[in-house]
C-alpha cells in the first residue's frame, strides 16, 4: 500500500512542484492583470477539462478492473479517447466565446491559450493507467511531458517577458504525451466503428458519471470567475494566491483519491475495512492541508508572491474547503460509487452549489476574496453533511427515508 500510494501520489506531486516553481516568476513579471487573467482561464479552461472527460476517471477504472481482458480494456479506452477528443473540439469555442465575456481584449489570448491548455487536461490517459495500475505510464506520459514544459519555458519568460510562452507549451508538449501514449498502448483496430454516430451514443451512455463530474467540477471550478465580477482587482489578486494553493493541495487530493480508488473496490478484499482506512488516510491529509494553509499560507504567499499576497481568512477558509473536499472525495469515490449511489453523488453535489453559489456572489461582494472562500466553504458543508448521511444508512443497513428525483438521501 505504501508503494501504491507513493507511485500514484508522489508523481503528481512531482507535477505540481514544478508548477509552484513558477507561479512566482509569472507572478512578478506578468503583474496582476496576467495572473488575473492566468487564472481565470485556468478556471473556464478546467470547467471545460470536467466536461470533456465524460466522467471517466470516476467510472472508468471500475468497468476496466471488472475486466481481465487485454482487448476489451484497450476498447474502453479508445473509446474514450474518441469521446474526449469529440467533446474537447466543441469546447475550444465555446471557452473563446466566455473569455470574450470575462476578459478585456488584452488580456483574451493570454487566457484563451491558458484555457486551452487546462482543457486539453481532460485528455489524459492517467485514468487509465491508474486503472491497470501503472503508475509509470502517468510519469511518461503525462507527468513527464508537462514538468518539461512548465520547467522548460523560465527561460523564455525571463528572456521575453512574454507569458503566453507558458500555456503554448503545456498545449503542445500535453497532447504530444497523450498521442504518444496512443501510440504505444493501442491499436489501430481498437478504434473500429467509432464514428460520428458511435461516439454520439457512447456519450449519451456516459451521461450519468458525465453528470456528476461535470456538477462538482463545474462548481469547484467557479470561484474565480463569482469573485472576479464582486471583488475588486487587489482583492481578486489575493483570492487567487490563495486559491492556487488551494489547487495544489487539491492535486495530493485527486493523488491519493486515486491511489486508493481501485484498492478499495478489489475483488476479494475487505471492502468496509478498506473505504474506512481512505477515509481515515484523507480527512487525515484535510485537517494536515487545513492548518498549514491557515497558518503558513499567508507567510508563504508573501515571501513567493510580494505583489498578490494572500491574506489569513482567506487562506483559512480555503484550507476548510480543503479539508471537506477530502473527505468527500473519499465518501463520494470509495463508499457511495462503488454501493451505486451515484445519484445521492449527483443531488449532493447539486445542492453544494445551489447553496454555495450564491453565498460566493453575495459574500464576495461584502467581504472581497474572503467572503468569496467563505461561500465555496457553505457549499462543500452541504455536499459532505449529505453524503456522511448516507453512508451512515449505508453501514447500519436501514433503506432509505425518502426519495429525490429515484436518490436515495
């Protein structure tokens, strides 16, 4: 277990340490308005990512570990690379046409690129890789390609000051690690009989985990464009300071989320026994992210990035946030997908943002970035109260109380 957790969680790790590397570089030369503008199209750009992964990384390694089948395996895959790459072309659009909306005319293609780039995200193979469990394949094709291009473009920003430099490259170098990986792990007969009409089923069959993911996604993924319509330009600068340590403490979340996922649901395990160790191992990491983001957060924003500082409520609430997001990545992937309860999933995530939504415009006007963090706080409290709720009736075995649209609370 040990060996599994450090192989599937210590290589987007590794990812995402590059990364912070260079947030403070494009911090000091970009200035506000590219970090604003970086950010919120990371936030369109990773809506979009959710959208086009159909929901794979939630119910792909199930149907690919109920199989031991090479061919069948590589099918589930081709497929939904087809169907990825579908969606992916219908939303580079649909990004541009909201960029256009959401950004000043100097600032769309520094956005656009950025977006583009974290869209392209939502077609990785990692899903699969961790299905088959093999960790490798994540750091060749997928981890690898993106440190080179994070890593490699600091000279460039410091020679030219251009920050476009940056999402070009994740573009370019993270569809070459994903074209790669075709190459080497699929056939070409895999891909037979997927036309137009093939993938527009297979979507359409993909509808329910799409939904779920896209729900809890799309939400996650709005804060900073709410705070960016109430906060004003300070305040939208230390939000998102806040709100990037916030994603990278997010990256060990989805790392060790997923290192547990197929564990817990091996056949001939002790599946109680397992789900209650995932939730144990990941309220244990939300409560570690939890202090050091309130009380290191601030200190370190301010050393890394003296122009956009973080301030302390804000970092507070988003380690919150934190804490409840790892908990319900344990509750929602280990306990209630595996039991078929992924419409309690679904109506939970629902709820989080008919409660969090709002409070994020209201608060965020009367508080800035603070009251931004503070109703992304409201909204995950409902989500986790609600799915706590129904792992309890899960355990004790009672049938559900009542129905919500055929979900069971």
């Amino acid at each position: 277990m040990i060996k599994r957790i450090a192989a599937f969680a210590g290589l987007p790790l590794l990812a995402s340490l590059s990364s912070f590397i260079l947030l403070p570089i494009i911090a000091n030369v970009g200035g506000a308005p590219a970090w604003n503008s970086l950010a919120v199209g990371q936030a369109v750009g990773a809506i979009a990512a959710i959208l086009i992964g159909l929901g794979w990384p939630l119910t792909g390694p199930a149907a690919v570990a109920a199989s031991g089948d090479e061919t069948v395996r590589r099918r589930f895959y081709a497929v939904s690379f087809v169907t990825r790459s579908f969606m992916f072309v219908c939303a580079v659009p649909l990004m541009a046409l909201t960029l256009a909306f959401t950004t000043g005319a100097s600032q769309f293609w520094l956005a656009f690129l950025m977006a583009c780039a974290q869209a392209a995200a939502g077609l990785t193979p990692a899903w699969y890789c961790i299905a088959t469990g093999h960790a490798g394949r994540i750091a060749k094709y997928d981890v690898l390609p993106r440190m080179v291009a994070t890593l490699g473009v600091i000279p460039l920003l410091f020679a030219t000051g251009e920050i476009s430099f940056y999402p070009l490259a994740l573009i370019v170098l993270g569809l070459a690690g994903t074209l790669w990986f075709n190459k080497d792990h699929s056939n070409r007969s895999d891909f037979n009989g997927l036309g137009l009409t093939a993938i527009l089923k297979e979507i359409w069959a993909l509808r329910a985990g799409a939904g779920i993911t896209a729900a809890a996604g799309a939400y996650a993924s709005t804060p900073v464009l709410v705070v960016q319509f109430a906060a004003s330009t300070a305040g939208l600068a230390s939000f998102v300071t806040a709100e990037k340590f916030y994603r990278i403490g997010l990256l060990a979340t989805a790392a060790l989320g997923n290192s547990l996922q197929g564990w817990v649901s091996e056949h001939g395990g002790d599946h109680t026994r397992r789900r209650v160790f995932s939730l144990r191992a990941l309220t244990g990491l939300g409560l570690a992210g939890w202090a050091l983001l309130a009380l290191l957060g601030p200190w370190v924003s301010f050393m890394l990035f003296p122009k956009v500082p973080a301030d302390f409520w804000t970092c507070f609430w988003f380690g919150l946030s934190f804490f409840l997001v790892c908990v319900t990545t344990s509750t929602g992937a280990h306990w209630l997908v595996p039991a078929k309860k992924m419409r309690v999933v679904f109506y939970s995530t629902i709820v989080g943002a008919v409660l969090g939504l709002p409070a994020m415009i209201i608060l965020s006007g009367l508080m800035g970035g603070q009251g931004g963090a503070l109703g992304l706080v409201i909204g995950e409290v409902a989500v986790t109260v609600i799915q706590l709720l129904a792992i309890l009736r899960l355990v004790r075995g009672e049938a559900p109380t009542r129905e919500v649209d055929g979900a069971a609370l």
